[in-house]
C-alpha cells in the first residue's frame, strides 16, 4: 500500500520539476536518466518514479516529507485525511 504522501508526491515527480524533485530523493540515476527529462517520459515511466517516491516517503512522516520538500524550494503540503483530523 503507497504510504500517505507517496501519492501526493508522485504527482508532482511525474509532472512537475525533475531535478529538483529527484534531488530531493537522493536517487541520482533517476535525476540523470535523459528518459525522465519529460513528463511524458516520466509519465512513461510511473512505476519506477513511483518505487522511488515510495521508497522515500516510507521512512517519513508526511509532515516531515513536506519540510524536506519545501527546504529544496518545491512547493509542499501536508494532505490531511479524515482519519488524521
């Protein structure tokens, strides 16, 4: 099962800023893949983006995932369910 953040993460890893993203999870075969310098070759490669996302989000809490995030300067935010209300 994808841990919290994992979804909200991979979201913005497949569409939005890959350097800083890949930076961010500390992987750099997946900052320096050519294949990823796309969203559509990211998009083309979802399940490897998403192992990465998941193997990164699965030793944090969202709140922590969220600090690390916006302290690289990618937008971030805690997506809280009803049952962390």
């Amino acid at each position: 099962m994808r841990s919290e953040p994992a979804g909200n993460v991979l979201g913005q890893v497949a569409v939005g800023c890959r350097r800083g993203h890949t930076a961010v999870l500390g992987d750099p075969d997946l900052a320096a893949d050519p294949a990823l310098a796309t969203a559509a070759g990211r998009l083309a490669e979802v399940d490897r983006v998403e192992a990465a996302v998941e193997a990164w989000t699965s030793t944090r809490s969202p709140e922590d995932a969220m600090a690390v995030l916006q302290a690289a300067g990618i937008p971030a935010g805690v997506v809280a369910s009803s049952r962390r209300l």
